[in-house]
C-alpha cells in the first residue's frame, strides 16, 4: 500500500508542477466554454433578433409600423439607410433588413379593401439565416396587419381612404351589383368611423387586426429543472470532457516516455507488480481527470450561473469520467508505439469521440441515425450524463445508465491495456 | 570462506529464434564485485534485465540469497538495488522527493524513510541539493542521485548498468569513491561498463560475455596471466626500421610480439624485466630511440584478445 500510494502521490506532484498541463486542462475549457455557452444564448432566456429597418414611407402607417417593431422584444431595430443596410446584411452585421418603401401605408390601405395593388416589402437577408427570414416575416405581418386595418378602421388616412373608395364605388355601382353590395359595406365602416367615442370625441376604434390567440411557453426539462435552460451548461460539460481526455492523452505519452527513459523499467524493477503500477497511474490520473472537472463546474456554477441538479449524480458522473479518462490513457500507453506518433493518433480520435459525442454541438442537433449511433462513444453518455444532472434537472438515478456505460468502457480499455502491457 | 551471495546458473533468454543468453553461469560473492562485460550485443543488457527481475528466463536459475530471482518475486528484489544506464529519475521531482518515492517503493516510510534519505544523500554528496530537482543538475550529480535511489533500501546486491556514461572525471571520481566506500562496508556489487580501466579499478573478479556465452570468469590476475605477454614496450626510432633489424629484434629473449609501424615499433615482452635487454641491443644495433614508453598488458588488451576487433554496432 506505501509503494502503491507513493506512486498516486508522485503523479499528483508531478501534475501539479506541470503549469503547462494545468493551464491546457483548466483555463482553456473554461474560456471556450464561456465562449460556446454565449454563443448558443448563454443563460438567457430569449435573445432578440438583429433588424435593420429601411423606413422609405414617413407616412402615418409607416411610423406606426416603425415604432411596433421596434416595441417588439423579439427584436433589436436598427434603422439604417438603404446603402447602409444592403452593407450590413451583406457583411453579416444584420440578420434580415425590412425596406418599407415610399408610399406603403396609403397602397396597403388601398389593398385592404381590395381596390388597389398589393405593395411589396422587400426584405434583405443573410442566407445563412433562412429561419430567422420567417420569424421576421410572421412579426412583421402581425404589425402590418395591426397598424393598416386599425387605421383603416379608425384613423384619419382610414376615413379619407374610405371616403376615396365610396366616391370610386358609387360610380361602378351603377353598372355592377357587386359594387353596390360593396359600397354599402364602405358606407357602414364610414358610420362606424366617425362613431363618438366614450369621451366624446369624433373617432373611431384604435386597435386594428391582432392575432386572435397568443401561446403560454413553459420549458419543458424535468421536474427539478426551475432555472430553465443554460447554454453554458452544456458548454462547459462539452469542453471539460475535451480537455480532461487531452490531460488522459498527456497521462498515456508520459507512460510512454518513462518506458523510453527507463524509469519505467526501474519502477517495475522495485518490489511492485505491472498490475500495481498501472493501477496507481490510473487512480491519480483518475483523480486529476475528477478535480479537473469539478474545478470547471466550480467555476460553471459560480461564474456562469449553471445550475447543478444533483450533487451527487454530478460527483458520480465526475468520478466516473474520472477512471474512464484514466483508462483511455492506459490503453495510448499499451499500443502507442512512440510518444510522438501516439499523441497524434490519440488527439485526433479524441477530438472525434467528443465531436460525436456533442461536445461541439449538442447531440440533439444530430440527425436521428447519427444520434442512435454515438450511443457507441463513450464521450455521448458522459456529456448527456452531465446534461441530465445540471440543465435538464434530474437526480443520480436518472444519470447511472451514463455512469454504468462509462464504468463499462472503462473496464474494457483496462483490461485491453493491460493484456498489451503484459505482452510487452 | 566467503558465503555465495548471487548463483547464476545456466541462464537461456530468446528473443523469438534469436538466442541472446546461452547458458551463462556465474556467482558473485558476499562482498565481491564482479565486473561483467561483453561487446555491444553481447548479451549483458538481457543478463542484467534477468539479475534485475525484469525479464524472465526462458531457462537456467538466478538465485540470490537463497530465494529465485523473477519479475513476479518482490521478496527477493527488496534484496537488490539497481543503476540502470539510462537516468532513472523524474527530473521534475525534487531530489528529496524522487529519494521517498524509490525508498516508499520498497516498503519504507515514516522515520526509516527519512533516516535513509539523509544517509544516501550524504553518501553521494548532494545533501545541500536535496529539495532542488534533477533538471537543474549535472550529468555527475544525476548519476549519483541515480546511485543514491538505489541505494534508499540498503540492498545486499547492487546492480550497477554502465553507471559513468557522460560524467566528467570528477564527477567519476566521487563515483567510484562511493562505490569503493560500499565495498569497504561489505556491499557486493555487479559493474557493467565499456570502461575497461574502472572495471580493473572496481572489480575482484571479472566475467566476459560474447554472444550470449562466457568466455572468461576469473580473477583479473588469472586473465593477465592469459595472455603470453605481460608487459609492452613501444619504442619511436628516428629513422624507419629495417626487415633485419626486425627479425633480430624477434630472436631476442622475451619478446613475444612485434608491430612495426615506419619508426614505430610495439613489442610485446613476457614481462616487464626484459624491457632493459632489448633497449640494449637495439642501442648495439645502432638505432637511436627518439621516445620509449613500457606498460602494463591492459584488461582491453586482455579483452580484445578473447572478443576480437571486428566492430559490433
């Protein structure tokens, strides 16, 4: 027990000394986690979409238009100028740029009542962005709609419109019945406008056409999930898995560069076993994989507001991330054939395990055949093991599957690293 | 009569259908050191993995002490210290540090570890450097703590792999001081080198291996007496000898050999007394020696006489 202890205790040492190793596994999956989570929304709950606004049309319409976009809290307006906006979508400032142009309010005044063309609205967008286009176009819509039939309805461009229409009507009714049936409806929506109002006043309703129903979103996780989604969650489960299996690459090249050096084969000259000596570097390496992690959740928690679920489904998740990580740089040592060629092998496999396993993206994201298929990477079970203890709110239970399935290749990559030692 | 400590007996290692140990057989003494060398390939690194309880014998005996030497026998390797050729250390430990790991590797802790690791490091000279790490120090300073590592657990046996390679001659020389002082307390010790003058200097008994097979064990002065001369003479004439001066210098009494190189002359004598004689009659030859040096018959000489001269990299 006092070899198999000093040998734990010279790798934390040796782990500790190395600022290298310490900055790669620490800092690095910390600052690209931050940068991931923000990208993918950070922890808040919506975020608004960019617009550039074109306002061609200062007429009463195209004001009220303006000002209900810019009112919407699903969206950032910026009004730009026509150059300008062309600019900014081209280069990716702008997501979509609304051109409202000269003339709108009164042609789609007109339109509504079915006596002129349709105006258009052009809309610029960046190509990469086809669904943001149609959450801007259903927004959109529903101002348009709002504002053109409540001054239709109600306002002063809406009643010298309808006056308009009356006048053209009364002249086609003389011809054509439809016309007339027409005409009288116009007539009724003129009474309707110059109705008094509670106070007195001459004018009309002010609330046009509004969407008939709204939507109740309530985020769906798991029972314990209060804090709703945190992108910073999966980042930083994602880039600590990623950056732990580097320091598992770092702990099998060591392995082999003391077989190179000899200080391999003067530990095994000592009185301990093969076994042992495998058995220690994988429990400090185990050990440093654990620290690693809680240390970047540590700072998930405090710094980024990443809720953890279950204490003890997390500890259980990094305890068994911890001996899997341990066992992966076992199994680089046993069939690594030199340091060299080995950590270029082992980095690229590593980067597919964890890109399969959805460190970069979530695995959600996935298409279905590629999500039945990471089931087999070992990366998939730790990172949706580390999901459903922090963002998706579950307990331990829910996250041993995970842990069994990483206990499992664990074992695996032990036993097949240990037959190779024992053959060499 | 001294006890046998080590007994090697017929030992056989392959490397597939290559046999690179075949049927070596040798013992070392309580309180011997035996020097054991061999040509590049000869078999000596394979020994010493076998004496070290690395590697496994595919046949033959190592017992040391009483108890069979094996990979799986941790017992018996509490018994031995080894020096391994490479740096066995972790040059980002400390000195103090590496010392407690080799001395907690074999079973020590608590107040034996540290009495052990003062004791080792006095022994080697670097008790003033114990908390700095192996990366600040000297080859020399390395190959001490090498020695020092191996030495934490007081073994009977220590096994010492080429242990001056790329030291300066001071640090050689606090080498074999530490060494001489182990053998002074008793210790014995095994000395494989490529340097044929540290293995006279060390050793009480020599074995030399070539192609898996002893050729020699015996005591350094048997192995002299091998050789049909004992001493050389290497004279510089001023002008290029003759073919009769060469064949009268051949007649002389005690000469045994003769390599003539222009003015240069290497003569082998049966021993050191019969160097006068031939200066004298080379002087009645007429020659007029510029230089004359008289030596020793060398354990290389000794060496390459029984391994050959043909290179083997």
């Amino acid at each position: 027990m006092t070899a198999f202890l000093a040998l734990i205790r010279k790798d934390l040492i040796l782990f500790l000394s190395d600022r290298r190793a310490l900055v790669i596994s620490l800092a690095l999956p910390i600052v690209i986690a931050a940068f991931f989570g923000a990208l993918f929304g950070g922890s808040a709950k919506t975020s608004a979409i960019d617009v550039a606004l074109v306002q061609q049309d200062t007429s009463e319409i195209g004001n009220k238009i303006a000002a209900g976009l810019k009112a919407d809290p699903n969206l950032h307006v910026t009004p730009l100028a026509m150059a300008d906006a062309d600019k900014a979508v081209r280069k990716g400032d702008q997501k979509v740029a609304i051109v409202l142009p000269v003339g709108f309010g009164e042609a789609a005044g007109a339109a509504l009542f079915g006596s002129g063309e349709k105006p258009s609205i052009s809309l610029l967008y960046d190509p990469s962005q086809p669904a943001v286009l149609a959450m801007v176009k259903g927004m959109l819509t529903q101002q348009v709609m709002s504002v053109v039939s409540a001054e239709m309805f109600g306002g002063k461009m809406g009643q010298e419109m309808t006056e308009r229409s009356l006048h053209q009507l009364d002249e086609q009714a003389r011809t054509d019945p439809d016309s007339r049936a027409l005409r009288d409806m116009l007539a009724s929506v003129q009474k309707y406008q110059t109705l008094p109002t509670r106070d007195g006043a001459a004018a009309g309703p002010s609330k046009g056409l509004s969407m008939p129903f709204t939507t109740a979103d309530k985020q769906l996780s798991s029972g314990v999930a209060e804090q709703g989604y945190n992108a910073y969650a999966h980042a930083f489960a994602g880039m600590g898995v990623q950056f732990i299996l580097f320091m598992g690459i770092d702990m099998g090249i060591g392995i082999l560069l003391a077989r190179r050096s000899g200080v391999w084969s003067r530990l095994l000259a000592a009185p301990v076993s093969l076994t042992q000596v495998l058995l220690a570097r994988a429990a400090s390496g185990a050990i440093i994989a654990f620290a690693l992690l809680c240390i970047v959740f540590a700072v998930a928690v405090f710094g980024f507001g990443v809720h953890i679920a279950s204490l003890p489904g997390f500890i259980g998740m990094a305890l068994c991330f911890g001996v899997l990580t341990a066992s992966l740089g076992l199994v680089i040592a046993a069939f690594g054939k030199t340091p060299e060629a080995a950590r270029k092998i082992a980095m690229f496999a590593v980067l597919v395990m964890v890109m399969l396993g959805g460190a970069w993206l979530p695995s959600f994201l996935f298409p279905q055949w590629m999500q039945t298929l990471t089931m087999a990477v070992p990366t998939r079970w730790a990172i949706d093991g580390l999901d459903a203890v922090t963002w998706r709110g579950m307990d331990a239970m829910a996250a041993a599957p995970a842990m069994g399935v990483q206990l499992g290749f664990a074992l695996l990559f032990g036993l097949l690293a240990l037959w190779k030692f024992k053959r060499a | 009569m001294p006890t046998v400590l080590l007994s090697v007996t017929n030992l056989v290692k392959n490397y597939g259908a290559r046999r690179a140990v075949d049927g070596v057989s040798f013992r070392v003494l309580a309180g011997q050191t035996l020097g054991l060398l061999g040509p590049n390939g000869a078999g000596k690194s394979t020994i010493v993995g076998m004496l070290c309880g690395l590697l496994a014998p595919d046949g033959g005996d190592i017992v040391l002490g009483g108890e069979r030497v094996a990979p799986g026998a941790a017992a018996v390797k509490r018994k031995i210290g080894v020096v391994p050729q490479d740096l066995a250390l972790y040059e980002d430990l400390s000195a103090l540090e590496n010392l407690r790991l080799f001395g907690a590797l074999y079973g020590l802790r608590g107040k034996l570890l540290a009495e052990r690791i003062d004791k080792v490091l006095g022994q080697v000279n670097l008790a003033d450097r114990a908390r700095d790490k192996p990366v600040t120090f000297s080859g020399g300073m390395k190959r001490r703590l090498n020695i020092a590592a191996a030495l934490m657990h007081d073994p009977q046996l220590l096994i010492l792999d080429e242990p001056t390679v790329g030291v300066d001659p001071q640090s050689r020389n606090a080498i074999f001081d530490t060494l001489e002082a182990l053998q002074a307390q008793g210790k014995a010790l095994i000395y494989t080198s490529h340097y044929m003058e540290e293995v006279e200097r060390l050793a009480d008994h020599i074995v030399i291996i070539d192609h898996g097979k002893v050729l020699a064990d015996e005591s350094p002065a048997s192995l002299h007496s091998r050789l049909a001369a004992q001493a050389a003479l290497r004279v510089e004439l001023a002008e290029p000898a003759h073919a009769s001066l060469l064949d009268g210098l051949r007649s002389q009494r005690g000469v045994t050999s003769l390599n003539a190189d222009g003015g240069a002359l290497d003569i082998g004598l049966a021993q050191a007394a019969d160097a006068l004689p031939v200066m004298g009659w080379l002087q009645q030859a007429g020659c007029r020696p510029l230089h004359f040096a008289t030596a020793r018959t060398s354990l290389e000489d000794i060496f390459l006489n029984l391994t050959g001269r043909t290179l083997r990299d």
